[in-house]
C-alpha cells in the first residue's frame, strides 16, 4: 500500500516496503535488547544495515551493539538533552528523502525514552515512521507477575519530587494493574509510599534485571516486599507492577 495523501482528510497511509520508503525519506523505530543480545530481531539487524543515519540515545552504548551484529551504519546522537534542537534538522533529512533508524540504550524508544517528540514532528510533516515490535521491559514483568494482564496501565517512572504524591493519590482507585518503572535507589522509596497511598495489603510484583544474569521477580504485598528489600539492597532496573484497586 503506498502513500496517499487526500487534501480533504489529515490520514496517511503508510507501507512497509523498504525500496519505495526510499523515495520520500521514513523513520524506522527499532527496540533494541533490554539486556541478552539474543533477543534483538533478524528484521532489527536488516534495518540497522540498510538504513543512512542511525539517531542513537548513547552513541557509546550503541556502538557495542552494532559492532556484535557487525553494523558499520553511522550514528548520531539523539538524546532527552539535544531532541529539542536536533528534531527539526533530523526532519529536514526525511523530507530530502534519507532513511533513518532511532533506537534508545535499551528497549523500545519512546517508552521512558527519547523518541516521542522525533515522532511527533514526522507525524505533523506527514513522514512515514514504521514502529519495529521487540524488546520492552514492563511486557515480560506484567506477565510473569501473576496480577490481571487483560486491562492494564502504564504509568513509567513516578515524579521525582513535585507531583509526585499527588499522583499516587490519583491512582488510588484505579481498577487497572499499574506498571512503574523504578531504579534501585528510590525502589524502597516507592514501596513505602505505594503502601501508605493503597494499603500494606496491596498486591504487587517487582521485577529486576530482566533477560540478563542475575533476573529476578519478587511476589507479595506492598509490605513483604519492603521487607524483602529493606533486608536485600535493590540493585539493577526495576519493573513494579501493583494489583488495581477492589471494592
């Protein structure tokens, strides 16, 4: 299907053919491994290859991942510092018709990483953007914590600090299970207030170090896990997911 464009109507069609992307420019957003390189895609790698420019988070980190896959694309650096003012020249390379890659360190950009805006701009210049499907974290956390799966919601990290109680206020009552992302240093922090806000009976499951060495998935309420990692220091990035609220 190729692209059209109606004068009478803001859809666009798009298409996954790589040889007619070539002549009007396209982004490709590409997940890349949360943690075992085994799980990066044989499309990833192709696309990696076939592309002009690759947008990257790190372009130190990046580099190990793409000299394991012997991908000598180039790259250049794309980060939540410098996607404000490189957006609208990455833009201008989509529109005189480059192909382009964005991948964060980690996982698929976007979801708690750079790419939002990037894809924002595309959409309102009318540039076709393709969403490779691949590694996130919360997927495989939600799953294999045993809480509800079938309505769920995303919630990524917490406020730091203004809003941030106000939020979980918020979240009180919600039906769905909740997904958080959290990192070893404020883990503790989080289940302390979670339980506070929702109740130390909470259903919850905290997730670490997920497809690397050292995975793990802790299962209890609000209260056992803080008692689990009050004894146990949290290290690595954490996947929180909290059963919804029970009338």
């Amino acid at each position: 299907m190729s692209q059209k464009k109606n004068k009478t109507s803001s859809l666009v069609a798009t298409t996954n053919n790589f040889s007619v992307a070539k002549e009007s420019g396209k982004l490709y957003v590409v997940p890349t491994p949360i943690g075992n390189l085994e799980d990066m895609t044989f499309r990833a790698v192709k696309i990696l290859k076939e592309v002009n420019l690759i947008l990257a988070e790190d372009t130190r980190t990046s580099s190990f991942l793409l000299k394991h896959f012997g991908i000598a694309t180039p790259m250049l650096s794309h980060h939540k510092f410098n996607e404000h003012k490189t957006a609208e020249n990455i833009v201008q390379q989509l529109k005189s018709g480059q192909i382009l890659a964005l991948i964060s360190d980690a996982g698929t950009p976007a979801i708690s990483d750079p790419g939002f805006l990037l894809v924002r701009e595309c959409v309102e210049n009318g540039i076709e953007i393709e969403c490779l499907p691949g590694a996130t974290a919360f997927v495989p956390a939600l799953v294999s914590s045993g809480l509800p799966s079938d309505r769920f919601c995303f919630e990524g990290f917490l406020p730091v600090k203004k809003g941030r109680k106000q939020r979980l206020k918020e979240l009180e009552t919600e039906k769905r299970t909740m997904i958080f992302y959290e990192s070893p240093f404020r883990l503790l922090k989080t289940l302390t207030q979670l339980s506070e806000v929702f109740g130390e009976n909470r259903k919850a499951s905290v997730s670490r170090e997920i497809s690397k060495m050292f995975e793990e998935t802790v299962r209890g309420t609000l209260a056992e896990l803080i008692q689990h990692f009050t004894d146990k220091t949290p290290k690595g990035e954490f996947v929180l997911i909290v059963a919804g609220f029970e009338e």
